[in-house]
C-alpha cells in the first residue's frame, strides 16, 4: 500500500483496462460442476497462500440432519436453542440472522429439508487485508461470485449467496466492536442499538463519523481513502451501498465523551382491542416526538394492534405502544390522563453513565425468523400525519443530531432525505418457514404498509439496510440524484463486477436465476 496514483491517472488506466475486459467477459459466473468453476488444485492453491485459511462449512442446521455428514444428536438441541440469537449467526461462516437469506434450506429441525442451498460454497476465515486481497484476485480471476459477510444481520441478503467464495471480514483485525473497551476511557462511537453491529443520532450518522478507511477495491487494490485520496472511493463507501465498491478492512472513525443518559421506557397498552381510541393514543404520543426530538431526545418505539400478552404468558391480547427514550437532556413526555382505559408503565431512568444504559436498552429482537421490512423518511408534515393500522415502528434517528453533522471531505452518500426527515418509520414482518404462500402473503401485506408510507411523503427516501430487496424505486430512494454518480464510480472501481448484490448500485446489469448470476 505504497504512494498512490494520482486520481486522474488512476482513472486513465482503470478505463482502459474496462475497455479491454469488456470484450472477454463471460455472461455468468462460474457454478460448480460448471466447466469453469476453479479445480480443486487452484482451491488448494488459494488456501496455501491464504494461510489455510480456507473453509468448506457445512450449514450449521445439518447437526439436526441423519444422513448430513456433520449430524450430531447431542449438538443438535444447543444449535436449535442458540438459532434466535444473533451472537450465533455472527460466529458462523455462512450463516445469516434471518432464515429468509438462506432459503430455509437447513433449518435446525429434522423434519425440515437439508439441502444445502443457497449458502455460499467455500469461505475465507479472512484476518488480514492480505487475505481479503487474495479472496477478491481469484474471484475475479476464475469469475467466481464473491460476497462477503461480516455479522451476517442484514435484511437484504446481502451477506449470504448460493454458488459463491465469500469473504467472512467477522475476525479482521481493527474491525472488532470496541464498546466495551471504549467506555472505561469514556468514550463512545456512533453505532446502532444492537450489540453485535459493527448506524443513534444526537452526533449524525455513522457515516458522518468517518475520517479514514482502508479498502481492498475489485481490482484488488489495497489503498487507504480519506479526504484527500481517492476521494470519490471514500465518498462512494459512505452510504454508497455494502459490499458494492470495495471490501473495508479498517476503518478510523471519531469519538465522543461518553454522555450521561437520561432515559425513559414507556410502555402504552390495553386488553381492550375494541377500544376505539387505541390509535389517537399512538397518534397523540407520536405528535410528541418533534418537539422533543428538538429538545435532544432519540430513541426507538413500536406500536401494535395486536399482541400476545407477555405479562401473562399471552393469555390476553395487548394493543398498544412502547418506547425507549434517550435524552442527553432531561426533558419529560408529558402525559395526561386518556380517553378511554390504557395501563401505561413508565420507568424513568435518570443519568446513568452510556455504557450502563446501552446494556439494559440495545435491542433485544429475535434471530433465526423469516421476515421482511420496509421503510420510509418522514418529514415533520408527514410524520404529523403518521398514524397507520397493523404493526410499525418509528425510529427517532433523524432530526437535529443529523441535520447538523458534517461528514469529512465535503460530504458523502447516505440518502439526501435523511438529512431532512424527523424519524425513520419501519414496518416488519415475519411469516412461518417454508411456507411461499404465507410468504407471498406477507410480502403483499408489506407492500401495502410501504405504500402507505409512500403516500404520505412521496419525495422521501428509504434507509437502504432496512428495505425489502424488490423495493421498486430503489435507485431514487436510496439515492436520488447521486445514483449517476454512484454508478459512474462504479464502473470504474469494479469494470468486471466482481461484487453484486440487490438492490445496488449496477445491479441492473445482472440478475440471478436458479442460483446462478447471469449479465442480462
Ligand atoms: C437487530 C438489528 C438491529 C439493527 N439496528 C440498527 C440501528 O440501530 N441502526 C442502524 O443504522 N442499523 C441497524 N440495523 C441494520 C444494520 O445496520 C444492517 O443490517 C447492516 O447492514 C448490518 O451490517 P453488518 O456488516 O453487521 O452485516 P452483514 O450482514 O454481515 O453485512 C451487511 C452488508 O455489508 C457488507 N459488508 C460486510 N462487511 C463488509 C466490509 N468489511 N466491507 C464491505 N462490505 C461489507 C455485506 O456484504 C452485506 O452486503 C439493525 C439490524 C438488526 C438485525
Ligand atoms: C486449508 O488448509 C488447512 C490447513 O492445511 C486445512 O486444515 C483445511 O481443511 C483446508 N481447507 C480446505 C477448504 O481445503
Ligand atoms: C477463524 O479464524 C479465527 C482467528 O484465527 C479463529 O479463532 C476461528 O476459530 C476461525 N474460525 C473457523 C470456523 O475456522
Ligand atoms: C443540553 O443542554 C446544554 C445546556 O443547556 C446545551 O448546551 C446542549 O446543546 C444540550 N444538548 C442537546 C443534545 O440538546
Ligand atoms: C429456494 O427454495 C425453493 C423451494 O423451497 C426453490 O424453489 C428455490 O429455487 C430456492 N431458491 C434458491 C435461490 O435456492
């Protein structure tokens, strides 16, 4: 990673070398069994070099599979009982946090099916920049699809791919999740409120944050972007789409003293489904949150038509909505008395240090479901508007903290109407395994909800990593009039596609059928 090309010529000689490539490509990637999927001499090759670091993981539901060369009776129960937590799906090569990505193809029941499919085939325990450089050259070189995969949470399936060399970037040096070492010196890093991710909006987005990042590009270059080199590669990683432009193998991002947090759960709830004032109580408390956005509060609240009870093993159904409030100020949410009978539980939490109170609020969602989700900026005009049936949520991660930020170098990617929006409404769904009909169901149930918050702010964006892949308007929601830009980039760094995935930038070039990537 010696002194860099001057930008200019780097873009000369990645033209030509473009104008050459064209020419020779194949139209899919290889598959195995295919007549170019790489012999096992050149596999044996990569793993030489690469330290041994080369794995073949079997699914990590086969242990619950008789006939699956990894089944084991006795592992079985603990794989089943560790599948709805994210730690595990993180410490597994291949495994991603939703069945959705992997097909269901190997879940950890036996009466399931174990077919294997849909996870890539050979992985890179990658622990260095030199590896991940070594990964991307042979994908490139033998025209093997390359993913990688860091925690494995995302809700695209982007971390996970059928027929595929994936880079698993989890043991990468300088890409651990430092938080628990961070507090003691009193600082904190912006990241997002589950422990295991490797984007909370008082200091901006994560992306503001970003003074430097080391990147391995397509053409297996190792070059450190910044504000003053490659510059349209440093700009293009921030908010630009994961694993599009280059694979990160470190990254510096700027920190902050560690603020005092004062803190409320809020709990609103009935058993009375028929209660007619169920959504002027949502609406009433939502109308809330812009004037205490703007006083400093951030935080996450869902609300619910219909629960299970979890006081009383389910036994009654709950409407209602519930909420985790941050405040680096002490402000209070007001509330006077209800129309109608609501049980409303609030514990106020005053000024415990950050880390404490990050253990007791991260988010505490399920792994291992099948599920799906969308969603939308919202304006403040919008968001007054905001008041819907069946399940949502609304994340508070918009507003001041992130008008105000100011990313290095001038500026970068994230969608322009973040910058604009108040809160970031989410609607998720899940559905039963290996059911496409309750599926289709979901996904039509889905797009209604999307629709609707479509309707009430049509010039708005979406949050890239929380959409569904089929998202139509993907390109101006994610990054309206930048997407040009994006592209143009795009072709430059990665002029043989070595990365792809849904929805992203170039994606349109590609498309995947039964298993294998084809050029259209
Ligand atoms: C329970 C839960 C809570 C969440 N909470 C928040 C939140 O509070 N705020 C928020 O902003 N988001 C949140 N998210 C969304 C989260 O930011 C995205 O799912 C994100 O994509 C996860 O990134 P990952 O690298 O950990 O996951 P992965 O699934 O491993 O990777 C995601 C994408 O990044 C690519 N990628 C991974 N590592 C690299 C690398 N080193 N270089 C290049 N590309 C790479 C992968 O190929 C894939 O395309 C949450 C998600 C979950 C599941
Ligand atoms: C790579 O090499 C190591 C060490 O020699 C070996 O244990 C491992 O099984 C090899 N991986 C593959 C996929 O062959
Ligand atoms: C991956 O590499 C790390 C670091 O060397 C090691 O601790 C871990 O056991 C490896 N994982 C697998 C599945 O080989
Ligand atoms: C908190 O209050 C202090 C003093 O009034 C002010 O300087 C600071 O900007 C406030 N912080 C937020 C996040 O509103
Ligand atoms: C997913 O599984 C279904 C059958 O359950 C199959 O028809 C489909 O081709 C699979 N998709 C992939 C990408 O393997």
């Amino acid at each position: 990673m010696d002194s860099e090309p001057p930008w200019n010529s780097w873009y000369k000689a990645a033209l030509a070398s473009l104008a050459l490539r064209l020419a020779i490509q194949p139209r899919c990637k290889a598959v195995p069994g295919g007549p170019d999927w790489p012999s096992i001499e050149s596999w044996a090759r990569l793993n030489e070099s690469t330290e041994g670091r080369l794995l073949r993981p079997p699914p990590p539901g086969a242990v619950c599979h008789p006939g699956q060369a990894t089944y084991n009776a006795a592992e079985c129960p603990l794989v089943r009982s560790a599948w709805s937590i994210y730690e595990f799906h993180g410490a597994d090569p291949v495994s991603s946090a939703l069945n959705t990505w992997n097909n269901d193809s190997c879940l950890p029941e036996a009466a399931d099916p174990c077919r294997n499919r849909g996870y890539p085939v050979v992985v890179i325990n990658a622990t260095t920049s030199q590896h991940v450089k070594l990964g991307v050259d042979f994908a490139r070189k033998y025209n093997v699809r390359l993913i990688v995969k860091s925690t494995g949470h995302d809700f695209l399936g982007r971390s996970v791919a059928p027929n595929s060399l994936s880079i698993w970037a989890h043991h990468l040096k300088g890409m651990t999740f430092h938080d628990s070492k961070l507090d003691p010196l009193g600082q904190v890093v912006v990241g997002g409120q589950v422990e295991t991710i490797s984007g909370s909006s008082h200091y901006g987005t994560a992306a503001d944050q970003v003074l430097e990042m080391e990147i391995v590009t397509p053409n297996g270059d190792m070059v450190v972007a910044n504000e003053c080199r490659y510059r349209d590669l440093f700009w293009a990683m921030r908010g630009g789409g994961a694993s599009t432009f280059g694979i990160m193998t470190s990254v510096t991002i700027k920190t902050f003293p560690s603020p005092r947090m004062n803190s409320l759960d809020l709990g609103i709830t009935t058993t009375n489904l028929q209660n007619p004032y169920i959504f002027d109580m949502v609406a009433y408390v939502l109308s809330q949150f812009l004037t205490l956005g703007d006083r400093g509060m951030t935080g996450y609240s869902t609300f619910f038509s219909s629960l299970p009870n979890p006081l009383n093993g389910g036994l009654t159904t709950i409407a209602g909505l519930t909420m985790t409030a941050a405040l680096l100020n002490s402000s209070s949410l007001e509330i006077t008395t209800w129309p109608g009978r609501f049980e409303i539980l609030s514990i106020p939490d005053a000024y415990k240090p950050f880390y404490d109170w990050y253990i007791l609020h991260k988010d505490r969602t399920v792994a291992g479901t099948d599920g799906l989700l969308g969603s939308r900026f919202l304006g403040a005009e919008a968001f007054r508007r905001f008041a819907y049936g069946g399940a949502g949520a609304v994340f508070m991660v918009g507003g001041k903290g992130v008008r105000g930020a100011r990313p290095r170098g001038g500026g970068h990617v994230i969608s322009p109407a973040w910058r604009k929006s108040s809160v970031l409404a989410e609607t998720f769904l899940t559905f039963p395994p290996l059911k496409p009909a309750a599926r289709r169901a979901a996904l039509n149930h889905l797009n209604y909800n999307i629709e609707a918050l479509r309707q009430l702010d049509p010039d708005s964006g979406a949050y890239q990593n929380e959409v569904h892949p089929e998202e139509p308007d993907w390109k101006n929601q994610f990054w309206g009039s930048n997407y040009e830009r994006l592209a143009f980039i795009k072709k430059l760094v990665d002029p043989e596609d070595v990365l792809w995935c849904i929805p992203y930038v170039g994606n349109e070039l590609w498309h995947q059928a039964d298993s294998q990537l084809c050029r259209r």
